[in-house]
C-alpha cells in the first residue's frame, strides 16, 4: 500500500444542511492508494461523537460504532479502539491536541457530533491527518431524520472514505438478496432488501412461493426478479418501498427469467426460454414492446449491461460449455472473451467499465473472478465448493457473492477486487443472490 | 378450453403432485403452496383426486412408482440416456391409454452450476423429455414444461450421489382433470 498525506491549508468549517445532502465546498482528497489491496490498514479513531443536546446522547457511540465498522469492514483502516485513547474530545469546535494522537499511533481522527430535535438530527464530522497535524478537508454537517440515524453514519464513513483515498465510498447504499429458510429440499425463498451492512431487512414477498436472482435499479428505486408465482419461472418488477408488482414479458409457453435493468432503467434484457432453447430479449419498459437479441440454438443467460449502456456481456454454452461473450446493446454479433479452463458465468460490468466480475468453475471448484472487458487479465478472487453471482459495490472496488459451503448453507460474502478483505455480510439466516443498489442520494 | 381454465387445469396438477405424491413427485413441497401464489386467486381452481393403488395398472400411484416419474441427465446435458428412453416409452403408454391427464414436465439441475443457467438447463432438459413423449404419440397440447434449475433438489447434499439424482426430469400428473 502506498500512503500520500496531502496535507491542505486548514479550511474553514463550513456547516449547512439540506435533506441527507452535505453542503460544502469540494475537499481535496487525501490519497491512499487503494488499488494494490492493503496488507498494512491505517490506525484510526473516532471517538463518541459529542452530543450538542440530550437527545443526541443517545446516539454518541453508536454513530461511531458504525462508522468505525464500516471503514474497518474495507480491510483499508484497522481501529485504535478508545480505551487506548489518551485524549477526549469534549468539543466539536475546541483545537485538537494532536500529540495525545500521534501516542497511540493514530494516523487519522473522526470527531463528530450529533443533536436531535423532535425527528430532525443533525450530525456533524471532521477527519484530520494526525500525523501533520491538520484537518482535511471541511466539516460537513448531514441533516435527517432520526430514524435514519445509521444512514448519517454511513455519510460520514463515505465522506472520511472519500477523503482517504479519493474514490467514492460504498456504505451508504442498499442490497436486494434472497432471504432462504426451511429444508434444503424445499426451500422458502423471500425477496429482501437490506443496508449493505446487514441492517434494516425489510421483505419483499412473503416467500410461499420462490424468488430467486433479483436486481435493483439504478436508482434504487425499483426491483426486478424471478417469480416462481404463476407456477413457472416469469420475470417481476416491483416498486420500492413495498409498492406494486408486475408481471412482465409474458409470451405463451416460455419461461422468463435473469432480467437485468439496462443503465438508464427504462429497459430490461432478460432471458426466454422455449422449446428448449434461451435467448435474450429486451423489453421496453414504458411500451412493453420486446426485441429479441440473440438467436442461437442454445442458453444465452445472465446478461449485463455495460455501464455507458453500448454493450451486454452475456452467458453462453454455443460453443458446448458456458463461456462469456459480449455484443451490442441492440443485437448482433458476439465476441466471446473467456477462454481460460472451466466454465464461464454469470458476467456482470463494473460501474466503473473496467472490469468484468464473473463465476468460474474449473476442476470441482468454484471461483469469483474479474478480468478486463476483452477477457484479458482474468485473477480470480475466491475458491470454495460453490461460490457465485458477483455484484459490484457502487464504486468498483468490492464484489459480494453468494457461497454455500460443502453440504451447508449459502451466505452472503464480500471480497474486494485485489482478492483481499474476505467477509461475511451478516444476515440473521441462510441467504443468497445479493445484487448492489446505487449509492444512495 | 380457454387458457385461464387450461391454467387452472394445471395448476390443479401443480397442487396433486405437491399434497399427494411427497415421495415421488415431492419437488413442489409446502403444503402445495409453492409454486402459485394464495393470493392470486388461483386457489379456487385446485380439485383433489385420489393417486390410487400402485397395483392398479390405471393409478397414478402405478404410474409414479412402478413406471417412474422421472428419469436422469449426465452432467449438464439434456440428452436422454437408454435407460431414460425406456421409461420415458413406458410412459407414453401409460399416458396413451389414460388420456384424461393433463401433464407437466418439470425439468431440475444439480447444484453444481449458477442459478440461472440452471434455470435453462432445467428447460433444456425438460423439453428434451416433452419432445420425446411427444414422439411416441403423447399430444403436445396435454403437456407443459417447468424449470426449477437447482432449486428443488431431491436430496439436498454435496456429493455425487444427490447430484446423480438431482439432474432429473420429472413428468407430473394431475389427477383426473380433463380438458
């Protein structure tokens, strides 16, 4: 890991709030160079935040618990826990004696506050460079509500994450997963929607019948999904929160299923299998008109939209086995860009263009893998009995998957794309089939 | 029959084969709840019809246990083995000579492949088995095709054993509607 302290002139507090979104001017980042992985995480602190009224007290620590979990989550910062603290901070606005930092190592410093009037709570953040002795970057403040305290918190983490390494954060955003109970024989599958920590599940379906492979789209603010309620595999569109459902793509004597949102949202491609071959189509959203993409006599599956909307990256077996391919958007010719041993699945397009994440199985194994959109470079990430169906943090630098251990339960793991940072996303049972939504406004 | 009653017929068949046949044909499970949704109104069209005694030639009990209901696929492959076409024969005749059943093929993958291609494999191989019924004099119009990829496995463990036996077709059989 490579660490560049950029150290600013220190700049002027500058508070003001509207909704979630902070006001300020633009923070020079700081750099630390995340692209390599790190095998070394920077020490930080944060500190309770300071409670500016009683009702804020409540939330002191835990807003800087969850800060803390979510920056140590990435594998790029490591906490110097506050009983190791010498300092305290009593104050938003009093000087920082940085000395009592530097004691302990502390290489960054989060101070926050918080105040709660009626529903409406205010926090507010700093980061400094502990080891120069400055602040980086502006205050910001976030305004809400109370009920949304742990979003606050996971502004402030993707502000100090932004600040440290200059990309954009990931924390708060939500992911759409398949919640699984019962027997492994039969099993009761529940769309669901959590924080990207785990937190705040709320269901979708009420899993009498299955849901399996949902999406979100790219604003967040519909789902799309397989439904197994007419009795057969049909694609499902459903409104957040908890709004309506609908039934999409209905042709007589096929299945439907595997849509994905295209980036402007208006469109799905998705796959329709009858008489025993799968081909992708694309369904207008606002006309309903469907266009087929593909016409091979075999599966064509698991499509995925480059983020300029040009390209679909696809899974097909025309050539015997499972290999990844990529045509445009409209149809046509496709390239096939796995040539590596095993099979190819599941290809999905990293926000940022680069990368194309994948499932691979080779020799009984099962690996997460990404490689360049022309199929160079591949480096697999993960190997287990079954892992599979990678989607992309917000900005690129962390997949999540689904891993069902040998004979056990699947979960919900996260992996970032040096191979690093391997973890369980905590969900209260068995679950599957995350699929990452927008960074949130 | 128009397609709302055809759907009903059938998923009157769904729901035989999940209350009657846990055993043989137990991939729908649930009490019959999986596979269509309580609330859409389906639930009218559901009629119960006995499975019968296997001794009895014209029972679906026959047809389930001593034909079979299923046969099996090699590792991602729809094609049917000798062993396959042979039962798949014998269920011609029995679904030749018994033409009041409506029939629904369900196509299943093992767990060793993602969810959606298996999702299409199961389709594959699905209309692999309603092709060939269809070949020995079984009328297409009767049959419909389900894939169910990995999800409803028979057995649920992570060896050769469930997967052998989890890579299935498994031609299901609605008591006693007509249409």
């Amino acid at each position: 890991m490579k660490r560049i302290f950029q150290i600013l002139p220190a700049l002027a507090l500058a508070l003001a709030s509207v909704g979630m979104t902070p006001i300020t001017a633009q923070a020079q980042p700081l750099r630390l160079q995340i692209t390599e992985g790190v095998i070394d995480p920077m020490p930080i602190a944060v500190p309770a935040f300071v409670a500016e009224d009683s009702a804020g007290a409540r939330y002191t620590d835990a807003l800087a618990r969850v800060v803390v979990a979510n920056l140590t989550g990435t594998g790029l910062f490591r906490e110097v826990p506050p009983q190791a603290h010498i300092a305290r901070i009593t104050s938003f606005d009093a000087g920082i004696g940085f000395a009592d930092w530097r004691a302990v190592n502390v290489q960054a410093l989060i101070t926050g506050a918080v105040s709660v009037s009626g529903n409406r709570m205010n926090v507010k953040f700093r980061v400094y460079d502990v080891v120069s002795g400055q602040q980086l970057g502006q205050g910001l403040q976030f305004a809400g509500t109370e009920n949304d305290w742990r979003r606050m918190a996971h502004k402030v983490s993707d502000a100090v994450y932004n600040r440290i390494t200059g990309e954009d954060g990931y924390f708060d955003s939500r992911v759409v997963f398949i919640a699984e109970s019962g027997s492994r024989d039969n099993r009761s599958k529940r769309l669901a929607v959590m924080d990207q920590d785990g937190e705040n599940v709320q269901y979708l379906t009420d899993g009498r019948t299955l849901a399996i492979a949902p999406r979100m789209s790219p604003t967040g603010d519909r789902v799309v999904y397989t439904s197994y309620d007419s009795g057969s595999p049909r694609i499902a569109l459903l409104t957040l929160p908890g709004g309506q459902r609908q039934m999409l793509g209905d042709q007589q004597g096929a299945m439907t299923f595997s849509p994905r949102f295209a980036p402007d949202g208006q469109s799905l491609v998705y796959s329709l299998a009858r008489g025993g071959n799968t081909d992708l189509y694309r369904i207008d959203l606002r006309s309903g008109q469907q266009t087929q993409l593909t016409n091979s006599p075999s599966i064509a599956t698991a499509p995925s939209f480059s983020p300029d909307g040009r390209f679909i990256a696809f899974e097909s077996d025309r050539s015997g086995t499972s290999q990844i391919y990529v045509m445009p958007a409209s149809g046509g010719e496709a390239r096939r860009i796995s040539f590596g041993q095993g099979r190819y699945s599941t290809p999905v397009w990293s926000p940022r263009g680069d990368l194309i994440a994948f499932t691979k199985s080779n020799a009984g194994r099962f690996h997460i893998g990404v490689m360049r959109t022309d199929g160079s470079e591949e480096r697999l990430l993960t190997a287990s009995y079954l892992d599979e169906g990678p989607t992309w943090a917000p900005n690129g630098r962390v997949v999540m998957f689904t891993r069902e251990a040998q004979g056990g339960d699947p979960a919900i793991y996260s992996v970032d794309i040096t191979g690093r940072n391997l973890r369980r996303v905590p969900t209260q049972g068995p679950a599957s089939d995350p699929a990452w939504g927008p960074l949130r406004p | 029959m128009n397609l709302t009653t055809k759907s009903l017929l059938l998923l009157g068949a769904l729901a035989l084969a999940a209350c009657n046949n846990p055993r043989a044909g137990g991939t729908f499970g649930g009490g019959g709840a999986d596979g269509f949704g309580n609330d859409s109104g389906y639930g009218t069209g559901i009629s119960t019809g006995e499975l019968g005694d296997p001794n009895d030639p014209r029972s679906i009990a026959h047809f389930n246990q001593r034909i079979g209901d299923r046969v099996f696929f090699t590792v991602d492959s729809s094609s049917l083995t000798t062993e396959g076409r042979e039962t798949l024969n014998a269920q011609a005749r029995w679904l030749n000579s018994n033409p009041q059943y409506a029939i629904i093929v369900e196509g299943h993958a093992d767990e060793r492949g993602t969810r959606e291609y298996n999702v299409a494999l199961g389709e594959r191989r699905a209309n692999a088995v309603l092709q060939y019924l269809v070949s020995q004099g079984v009328s297409a119009g009767r049959m419909r095709t389900v894939s169910y990829g990995k999800e409803r496995p028979v057995e649920a463990c992570a060896a050769q054993r469930c997967w052998d036996i989890n890579r299935r077709s498994v031609t299901v059989i609605s008591g006693g509607l007509t249409g």
